[in-house]
C-alpha cells in the first residue's frame, strides 16, 4: 500500500509539474485529464486516511500486548488482572470500530468517482 501510496504522489507532483511549466497560451488540460486527476487525488486522500487507521490499529495492537504481559506477571492478583481484561476489552472494540472504518474506506476507494 506505501509502494501504491508513492506512485501516486509521483503522479501528482508529474501532473502539477507539468500544469505550473505549460507555456501561457498553450490552452488548458483536458477535460478528461482533469477528471482523472481528481480522480488520483481524491484515492490518495483515501488512501492517506486508511494509513492513518492501520497506524492507529497497530498503536493499540502495542498496548494490548503490553497489557498481556503485565496481565502474566501478576498472576496472584485477581484484581487487578481484572482491570487489565476490562482495558483489553475496550481496546478491541476500539480496533473493530476502526477495522469498520478501513473497510468503508477500502469499499469508498474502490469504487471510481465517488
């Protein structure tokens, strides 16, 4: 996803390259360039916001194994090993909450023009 993340920023700065050094006068880009170009833009903005998720999913993933192996090392307190699982508990609905987002995203960049 980073590889497709990077081509298409390398279009985009092409295409804008391309739009700022056109001789004045040369006309304007075509109507099905622009469209397309739109297109890309609007892609890596999706594909910048399900980045950001995978980054959040794998930030949480951290703490729940922290969590895990605190929970090992406190294996006479009940208590507190409670506590523990009712943070793990919230933590993965917080990561099915974003897994839902990432698949609307996913579903979103998928369809063309949108």
């Amino acid at each position: 996803m980073i590889l497709f993340y990077h081509k298409l920023s390398i279009v985009l700065l092409f295409e804008k390259a391309f739009i700022s050094f056109s001789p004045k006068g040369a006309g304007t880009v075509p109507y099905s360039e622009q469209l397309e170009l739109e297109e890309t833009k609007r892609q890596l903005a999706l594909y910048k916001q399900q980045d950001q998720l995978l980054a959040e999913i794998e930030q949480t993933l951290y703490k729940m194994k922290e969590i895990a192996q605190a929970a090992a090392d406190l294996k006479d307190n009940p208590s507190e090993i409670k506590n523990l699982v009712l943070q793990m508990e919230a933590y993965e609905k917080s990561i099915h909450s974003m897994e839902l987002k990432l698949v609307d995203l996913r579903r979103i960049a998928a369809s063309p023009f949108n």
